[in-house]
C-alpha cells in the first residue's frame, strides 16, 4: 500500500495490513496483543479492490469496535 504518495517523490510500499494496524494503533492505543490479524475483520478481496487494483474508492470495518476507513489513495481514518 503506497500511503499519501505524490508524484514528485520517492515512495516504499508497505503492506496495507501494516498501515491499517499502525494508524489503529495510533488512533486508539490499541496494541498488536488487542487485535487479531487485519485479515480477521475484512475480506481481503475487498481491501486489495481498494488498495490493489483501484475499483473500489473506499472500503470501512470495525476492527474491535473502532471504525476503519481506507481509500484507493492510501489514507486510513480510524473513528
């Protein structure tokens, strides 16, 4: 998952499971001992048609009670 890019500069993709379980993190103190793996809360043919292959604009979750939003750009909102 390529998080925030730009066209200007240099990006290193990181694994959407990695980004979506850091701004989980983040956002709610959870930690990697709170959470199964991502896999558990969302199909993962729906995420990678929003962060693969682009036909889908916006996938949303709940992962332990907290909503999870990810767009095609690579943003994840935790609510």
């Amino acid at each position: 998952m390529i998080q925030g890019h730009d066209a200007d500069g240099w990006v290193s993709p990181e694994p959407a499971a990695a980004v979506i379980s850091e701004a989980l993190f983040d956002a709610t103190g959870l930690t990697s001992e709170d959470i199964d793996p991502i896999d558990t809360y969302v199909d993962a043919a729906q995420l990678r048609s929003v962060v693969g292959d682009g036909s889908s604009d916006t996938i949303t979750f709940d992962v332990e009670g907290n909503e999870v939003t990810v767009t095609a750009d690579g943003d994840v909102t935790v609510a």
